[in-house]
C-alpha cells in the first residue's frame, strides 16, 4: 500500500488519474495531448501508477491502451472509510454528483469500457477451467456459463437455482486456452429491451505461481449497465479469487454476484 500513497502523493500522477476516470482506456499519446505533458514525463509517472497497480495497460494491436484500476483505492476504502461514517459520505457524494449532473450541459457522454484487473494464486490452466466449466462458475458466479467454448459457438448464462433461466446468450469470439477468451453479452431474444451487444474478454498472464487476470468489458450500451457491472464485476471476480485460493467462495447472495442482468 506504500506505493499506491506514494503513486498518488503527486498531482500530476493524480490529473492522470482523472483523465482515465474521465475516459478510460487512453493512449499515451491521448493523454499527452490531453494534459500538454511531453510523452518522456507522461511514461514516467505512468510507470509509477503502474507499479502502484493504479493503472493497467491493455495491448490492441500496435496501441497500448490505459486504464485506471480502481482495486487499490478500493482497498483504501475498505480499511479506513467502510467502518466508519460511508452512508454520510455516500449521501454527501450523491448530493454532490446530482448537482454536477444538472450543471452539465453537454449531450449524454460516451460510454468507456470497464476494465478490472485481479492478482490470483493459482496456474493459468485452473483460471481457464474455472472460467468455462459451467458446475464452477455456478459457485463463484451464481451461474451456469453453458458452452463448447469455440469460436463462434454460443453460449448461456443459466441460473443456479434450480429454475434454469437464462439471463443472458451470447457467442464466443476468441478461444485460446489457456490465457485469452472473448465472449459477447447480449440480451435474450425475448427481452422487452434489445440492446446492442457488449463483449468481454479474459485475459489471464501467468507469472511463477500467479497468475494476472485483466477483464475487459467493451461497447457497453449505456451508462446504467456500466454502473451495474462496475459493482457486479468485483464480487464475481473476488469469488473467483478465493474459490481458486481457498477452495470456497465468499458468502455473498447470487443476484450480487452477476454484472450480467444489472
């Protein structure tokens, strides 16, 4: 945690922050031009954050993507503002947003991608089975994630209860065992609302006996489905986390778990 204080002890490390919180997922020389820094500078204090785990780079291509990494802050919270007064603060930081909400004057913003990155102890093989085999994603997500897992084949989201609905369908884009898969979200063919598919992709980056698990949730239709998956995609992941770690999940209810169907 001496690094994160340290990451965030300097203002320009903190403007960086708030230009990826702004629009996540820039490239450096994005936010060069945002902030009129010259990229040797702008590399530097990035690299800080990124050892910090406070930003996280995403390759696409030749582009290197940056994305703020809200885990460590989360962290901070936890011990130091959960305990003590968080519904005064969560009242005062709604009142707060409401009014910056009515100042706007803008059209309704872009939807950035989310992005969360995890730290797991275990192989990249026992990630990947965990992902796909549908009996273990029902512990740690609540769900049963139906597929044969190649590229082009579809895929369910079934319940855990017993019912066997399915809330979400989509289609499996990219399948590279053990380190990257890429699925869509879409909505059931039967849901008053149809949106536009959203995709997410595992990647998981081996490391000794760990392994870094980014998840990358792209071309979210709206902002209310970010703001469900930004409080869905924790708990899964964490469950996830400490199933493989463990060998048991956290006590949570399945409907917290799932940023499917926020």
């Amino acid at each position: 945690m001496d690094a994160v204080f340290k990451a965030l002890a300097d203002p320009t490390r903190r403007l960086l922050l708030d230009r990826l919180r702004e629009h996540n997922g820039r490239t450096l020389s994005e936010l060069c031009d945002r902030l009129g820094m010259a990229r040797q500078s702008a590399t530097q204090h990035l690299d800080v954050l990124g050892r910090a785990n406070l930003v996280t780079v995403v390759r696409r291509g030749r582009e290197r993507l940056h994305y703020l990494n809200p885990v460590p802050i989360q962290e901070i919270e936890e011990r130091w503002i959960a305990g003590f007064d968080k519904p005064r603060l969560h009242l005062l930081s709604a009142i707060k947003n409401q009014a910056e909400e009515y100042a706007m004057t803008d059209a309704t913003p872009s939807v950035p991608d989310y992005v969360y990155v995890t730290y797991i102890r275990a192989s990249a093989e026992q990630v990947w089975h965990a992902l796909t085999d549908a009996d273990l994603t029902a512990r740690f997500w609540g769900h049963h994630n139906v597929s044969d897992w190649q590229p082009g084949s579809p895929w369910e989201h079934r319940r855990a209860d017993g019912s066997g609905a399915v809330d979400v369908v989509g289609k499996v884009l990219e399948a590279e065992p053990p380190t990257r898969l890429a699925i869509t979200f879409e909505d059931r063919p039967d849901a008053e609302m149809q949106r536009e598919p959203s995709v997410v992709t595992f990647l998981v980056e081996p490391h000794q006996d760990i392994v870094r698990l980014t998840v990358t949730h792209e071309k979210l239709p709206d902002l209310e489905m970010l703001g469900g998956i930004s409080q869905g995609w924790p708990a899964v992941l964490a469950n996830l986390k400490s199933l493989l770690e463990t060998g048991d999940v956290l006590p949570q209810a399945p409907w917290e778990m799932s940023p499917a169907h926020r």
